[in-house]
C-alpha cells in the first residue's frame, strides 16, 4: 500500500516528482446539505474524501482537495444547506481538469459522494473528451445495488440513498464522532405520482431528512462496504490508468 499524497500539502517540488511518478490525480466530489438529524451536513464530503484517500494510498494517486458544494437544490430551505446550480458544478469539474491536465495529469478520476452530482460529471467528462488529452473516469459507489442487497438489511427508499441504514454505516466507520445514533429514525415517504415529473422534491417529502431505515445501521457493516468500494475504485483507476498510457 501507498502513503496517501495530499496535493495540498505539497511543495511545487514534490507535486512534479508525483506528477512524474505515478500522473494521476483524484477529486474528491461533495455537497454540503442536511442528512437528518442523526448525521452531519458533511456526510457526502467525509464520504467523498474518505473513498478518494484510500483508492490514492492503493495507486499512488495524488489526492486533490475535496469540492465541498453541489447541486443540493432539494434540501436548499434547510439551514446549513449550500447549493450550486448545476452547470456550475460541471463548470468546477471541467476547471480543475484544465488546471492539472497543464502539467502532465494523464487520468483524473472524479470520486462522488452525493447522487445528484452525477449529472454535472458526466457532462463534464463527455466535454472533456472533445477538449483535452487527458482521460477522466467519473466514479459513485461502483456495484451499489449489490452491495447494499447483499449487505445492508433494510431496503432502500425507491433505489436512493439518504441518511439511511448504508450511509449512517459508512460514516461510522468513516467519523463515527459525528454520528448520533440516539437520533437515527425509520422514514419511507410516500412517494406522489408527480415525483420525478415536477418539482416536488426530496425535501417536501420527508419529516426527518432520512429515506430508508437508519436505525440499522453499524460500523461493521460500513467498514465491510467501504473495503468493498475502494477495492473496486482501485481497480477501476488501474485499469483507466493502463488503456491511457497504451494510447
């Protein structure tokens, strides 16, 4: 295993020996926004940055500083809530790509923790294609469906997550002092036959901010996932990483 390398602890001198070395870079991809009222307002953040930390120390990746905002709109009347407009979450994206694309990043992979990010990378990462020589591989909780069937014993609200039993599980392994189990609740919201259609959203459905059933939720169970999660984002990089310099 790799020590981590923190960009943001780096000399210009050690960012172009790891550049040199091992050329590609890891954004890690949050938002900032309520997760009930057992959970932090950084969840998707902590997830984000603890994914992309342990898929660097198993590359050699350099880990970039995480984007702490995305498209929140949903939750945008709940206090401590921070929201992009979409395209300016892809606008963010394609910048950083930009910026270390210049001094020879062959492979950005962009670690998401927040499902409605997911737009912004793709459509970045497509416009990318057609702009530089760099390859970008955008990745969200790879084989989620499986995992959570597999592992988690509660069903998810619709195919969502959201302050339920699988992210509560990760964050206790990831920051279990940020967690407030005492608070977690169970909430499957009726889902109105608009939904998707129109603008009623995530936040006019639910009392609690949880979609699914949080009480459930264990350190074991998330740090089964999380191991899980970054063997498969591992071998994903390696594997863009190995098409990218045989071009």
């Amino acid at each position: 295993m790799n020590a981590c390398n923190e960009l943001i602890v780096m000399t210009r001198d050690d960012a172009a020996e790891a550049v040199k070395r091992y050329p590609v870079a890891v954004l890690p991809l949050g938002a900032t926004e309520q997760h009930g009222h057992h959970l932090p307002i950084g969840v998707d953040i902590f997830l984000a940055e603890a994914l992309s930390r342990r898929v660097c120390e198993q590359t050699g990746a350099i880990l970039l500083p995480s984007v702490p905002f995305g498209y929140s709109w949903v939750w945008r009347d709940i206090p401590g809530t921070v929201s992009l407009q979409q395209h300016h979450v892809e606008a963010v994206i394609k910048d950083v790509a930009h910026s270390v694309s210049r001094y020879g990043t062959k492979l950005l992979v962009i670690i998401n923790g927040h499902d409605a990010n997911n737009t912004s990378m793709k459509y970045a990462a497509r416009e990318l294609e057609d702009e530089l020589d760099m390859k970008v591989v955008y990745l969200f909780y790879p084989n989620m469906s499986g995992i959570v069937e597999k592992y988690c014993d509660s069903e998810l609200w619709h195919g969502m997550i959201h302050a339920c039993e699988f992210e509560t599980s990760l964050m206790l392994a990831v920051k279990p002092e940020y967690v407030q189990m005492g608070k977690a609740v169970r909430e499957y919201p009726d889902k109105p036959n608009l939904y998707g259609k129109s603008t009623i959203s995530l936040g006019d459905l639910s009392r609690s901010g949880v979609y699914g059933d949080a009480t459930l939720a264990t350190k074991e169970k998330g740090e089964l996932m999380l191991r899980l999660f970054v063997e498969e984002m591992s071998q994903l990089v390696d594997e863009a990483y190995r098409e990218t310099i045989g071009n």
